[in-house]
C-alpha cells in the first residue's frame, strides 16, 4: 500500500489530460492579474515517453483513431464516476474542458464487483492521444473465451487500436487458446494488439547466490533425464525419471532447491507440449515428498506452486520434476515451461533464492511470461517506472514457450517498454497512481494513437517496426546483473513517441507566422497553442503541478484472484 495524494488527488487527474487548463488548489490560487495563467499539462506518461513534443511536432493528438481497452470494468465504481472524470479531463466526452467531447462507448461493462481498471488505462491513453476515440469491453469474468468476446466486439467497432491487460486463469501457458485466436484474427484485420507482459517477475534476495536474478521461470526444449532421489521414486508405483537441473558438465540435480521466507508461498504452473506423463513433486524440509495431483491427466499441464510450511522461520524445499511409467528415451525432452507467480498480497513472500539462477544454451531460468500475454502477434509491454526510469523488478520476462496452430513458437519476451506510476482521478488497490504493466500497456496504445494519426493506413508490421525501432535500450535503468539478457524484459527498449512518428515520415514543416513588433514570432505562440501547451510560463506552472501529482509513494500492483483478472 501507498500513501495517497489526498488533497491534490483531484488536480492529479487533470495532469493525465494532455488538453486541460491549468487548475491549484484553494492554496495556490491567484488573481489573473498575479500570473497564475491557464495552461495545459501533459502526462506523466506522455512526458516520458516524448508523446507531447511528438505531439507538438507532428501537430497529431490521435484524432481520427479509435481505440479499444479491454480490462475488467469501466464505470461500476461509486466516486468519481466516469462521468466526474470527464467534467475533470481525464477523459472525453461533452463538459470535457479540454475540448474533447467525444464520449467512451462502453461496449460491455464488467461486473460491478469490479473496480474500474479500465477506466483508469483510458486515462492513460487519453493523457497521451487525448483526440483518439476510445472503446471498453470486459471479458466480464468469461476466461480466455471472454476475452475472446471482447476483442471480437471491440473489432466489430472498427477499432484500429486494441489493448488488454488480462490475465486468464483458465490459459495453458504454452498452448493457444480462443483468445490468442481472436487477436490473430484481429491482427490479420488490420488492427494493432497490444497486450501487458504481466507483473510476475521475481529477483533473487540481496545476499543471496540467486541476488539480482531473474527466478520465477524455467524453460528449456533441450534437458535429459536421469535418476529421482530414492525419497521421490518411492512416492510412484511406477519407474520415474527427473529432469536434470544442473547445468554444469559432468555433474547431475535431480532437484531444484527453493529457499523460501517463513509462510512463504507462490502459484505456478508446470506446462509441457505433447503427451508424456509429467509430474510435479515438492521435497520439504522435514523430508516429506508431496506429488502434486494432476487436475485432468488428458491436459499438459499441473499446479506447480511453492510453499513452506514453517510459518516462523525460512526453509527450503526441493522441486522435482518427475517422468512417470515412459521411456526417457522414448520421450526425449518435450518443451517445457515452469512458471511461478506472486500470490495476491504476497510480494514478501516469494521466493529469494533457488540453486541455479543463471539461464544456459539449453536453460532459460526466469521467464514469468505465459497465456496470450507471451502472443507473437501482440505488442507486448513492460514497465518502466515513469519517474525514475528504472524497468520495474515485477515486470514479466521472457522467454516464453507458445505452441500457436500447432507449431512451436519461442516468444523472446516483451515488444517494448512503457511508463507506469501514472496518476489517475481514483483510488485503485489503495492508491490513485497507476503501477505495473497494466498501466505500462495502455500508455504503448497511445503512442501508437499518435502515430497512426500521422501515418494513416499504416500496417500491423510497419507501426510495429516503427515502435520497435525507434525504442530507446539505453533510456531505464535495472537491478539485474550485466549477464542478465535485458531484452529479454524490456524488448527494444523504452518506447519513444517522437522516433517512432518519425519512422513514419518526417514531421510537417512549420508555417511562419507574421513577425511581431519587437521581432517576435508568433508562428511559435501559435504553435504552442495549437498543441493545447498554452505559454511557456503555464508550461513551468505544469511541470511544477506534475511533479507534485506524481510524489505518491509506491502503491499496491495488483490482484491475483480473479479467473480473468486484472496485471496491475
């Protein structure tokens, strides 16, 4: 949890409008005659990702645009409303005072048990394309084939632009399921998808071998077996085989050792391709061996979390991954995915340590990514904290195994990177900044609001290349060691509004104004104005009024425990 804002919550959310007057407090106000001068304040998010020069530039706010989030809820939460949140800037529609009066239409709501992270990720793209037309559909707790419905009424909308930041329960980590179908088919259409990377990233403890390591996954499509411990091979009526989890030559692991905090515990998953009988086995410290039960012995796939069981002291516990009643040599080694991920409010309580962090040739230790989140055909986005640049620890990585109409697809990680801890007009898990890649994602869709505006008609593939090759790898900073892969968290790199316009052509070349007495331009007044910036003293005001709006402390990123829930 984080502290809030309080007071200035309220004039936050005019800092996610790229088009609102300047507002202070009762505080701060001035007479006219004092200087207090209305201006417009960009984005925390359109500031870091250069949205409001590229704005200014290429005289683009995403007008002619339509774009489409999908999230659990849009307006089912009591104060603000969405209506408020027009009256306010934070988004459009009419008694927007921004001008932009065009309303969200709301295809499908979520239920009302929800809390509205919808709306707070059209903020976000409003703040950054405050002209683009935007849209909401909810999954409404539907699973991948709600998310499937959505995508399928957003497209129906003619959206160019779709965005969700949904994680399915019910998605097999490597096996495509209806709503990776949909965004295929949305893609293939003509519209650009954009998906959060997820918030299940996890580093090894300082002081601890695993320190600054990536150790919520393991992948591999290339691992032998040999022989169980005595202890878990008794655990089967049959002849079992472990995976080997020592990567050094010459030497053998039948297990992985996980150090955990006292309570400690996270979820997972232990997915495979194919038919061989896999099993997921936990080794405690007081020795007990604990097969985990396969749901459904037809599907590859088993819960495959962590736990300790001393609720006062650390322990390890040993995992095994186990080949039940098959040949090894009959099986080979079917690509394999072991993915962990954070119990709702239990950040503290993961994992801070296991035996071998470091990815190989054939390894690649840490990878969180999974579902249509790990889509090749999306956009998927990490995040990078909007104020201090530094690619925030929970972001998901990469790689991610994904088996797309039956053949086998390697999914290096995210796309691109964008910005979270961005103000929002409400409370969301205790807090009215916006954190995780849930906030990251819908900043990416209004980049790409901008440049579609710019270059109509642009494909898929080109506003990709566009994104990607115009994304800064040099602009965040991590805490992971030099021999982590950082692309293989953060993509190309951070994303950069004004290269990837560029990308798509040159700006348009200023009109001179008529030269004022003094020498002055106004061409250059005019210019500001056309771009809602106002004069360059409301701009200081702005900036001084986001610097304040962005000081909340860090807030809570998201819930875990819905079927279709939200990555915050």
């Amino acid at each position: 949890m984080g502290r809030r804002i309080g007071a200035l919550s309220a004039i936050a959310a005019l800092a996610v409008c790229a088009g609102t007057a300047l507002v202070t407090p009762a505080a701060w106000a001035e007479d006219a005659s004092n200087g207090a001068t209305p201006g417009c304040a960009p984005s925390v998010a359109s500031a870091a990702l250069d949205a409001d020069e590229a704005r200014a530039l290429f005289g683009v706010d995403g007008s002619g645009v339509k774009v489409g989030v999908i999230s659990n809820s849009f307006n089912t939460a009591a104060v603000p409303t969405a209506a408020d949140d027009v009256l306010s800037g934070a988004l459009p529609g009419p008694g927007n005072p921004c001008g932009y009066t065009t309303p969200v239409t709301v295809v499908r709501d979520g239920l009302s048990s929800e809390d509205d992270e919808g709306r707070a990720m059209a903020q976000v793209v409003h703040g950054i394309a405050p002209g683009a037309e935007l849209f909401f559909a909810s999954p409404q707790g539907g699973g991948a084939e709600g998310l499937a419905t959505a995508i399928e009424l957003l497209v129906g909308r003619g959206v160019d632009v779709i965005v969700d930041d949904i994680q399915s329960t019910d998605e097999h980590p490597i096996i495509s399921n209806a709503a990776d179908a949909a965004i295929q088919a949305a893609v293939d259409s003509g519209v650009t998808y954009v998906t959060a990377a997820g918030n299940d990233n996890v580093l090894g403890a300082a002081g601890t071998p695993s320190a600054g390591y990536p150790i919520a996954g393991w992948a591999s499509e290339s691992y032998h077996w040999i022989s169980c411990p005595d202890d878990v091979s008794a655990a089967y009526p049959d002849d079992v085989s472990c995976i080997d989890f020592d990567p050094a030559a010459g030497s053998e692991d039948p297990a992985m050792r996980v150090s955990l905090p006292a309570a400690g515990s996270m979820t997972g998953q232990l997915s495979w391709v194919g038919s061989a009988n896999i099993g997921y086995v936990l080794t405690f410290a007081d020795g007990s061996v604990h097969p985990v039960p396969r749901p459904d012995p037809s599907a590859p796939v088993i819960p495959a979390g962590l736990v300790n069981l001393d609720r006062t002291a650390p322990a390890d516990v040993s995992v095994s991954i186990v080949l039940e009643g098959d040949s090894p040599d009959a099986v080979g080694s079917p690509p394999l995915q072991w993915v962990l991920e954070i119990v709702p409010g239990g950040a503290a309580l993961v994992a801070r340590d296991i035996e071998y962090p470091q990815s190989t040739d054939e390894v690649a230790v840490g990878g969180s990514m999974s579902g249509h989140n790990a889509n090749p055909a999306a956009i998927r986005v990490a995040a990078v904290d909007s104020s201090t640049f530094e690619l925030e620890t929970f972001s998901s990585g990469g790689p991610a195994l994904r088996s797309v109409s039956g053949s086998l697809v390697t999914v290096p990680g995210p796309t691109v990177a964008g910005v979270d801890g961005v103000p929002i007009s409400f409370d969301l898990a205790g807090g009215d900044v916006f954190y995780g890649t849930s906030a990251a994602a819908p900043s990416i869709a209004g980049v790409l609001a901008l440049a579609l505006q710019h270059a109509p008609g642009t494909g898929v593939a080109d506003l990709t290349a566009a994104l990607t090759s115009a994304a800064r790898p040099d602009a965040y900073s991590t805490v992971m060691p030099a021999d982590v892969d950082r692309s293989r968290f953060v993509g190309a790199g951070l994303a950069d509004a004004v290269g990837t316009l560029l990308a798509l052509g040159p700006a348009p070349a200023p009109v001179p104004g008529p030269v004022e007495p003094g020498g002055s331009d106004s061409g250059g007044a005019a210019a500001l104005a056309a771009t809602g910036m106002g004069d360059p003293g409301a701009l200081m005001a702005s900036a001084v009024l986001l610097v304040v709006a962005g000081a909340g402390a860090r807030v809570a990123l998201r819930r875990r425990s819905r079927a279709a829930r939200s990555l915050r």
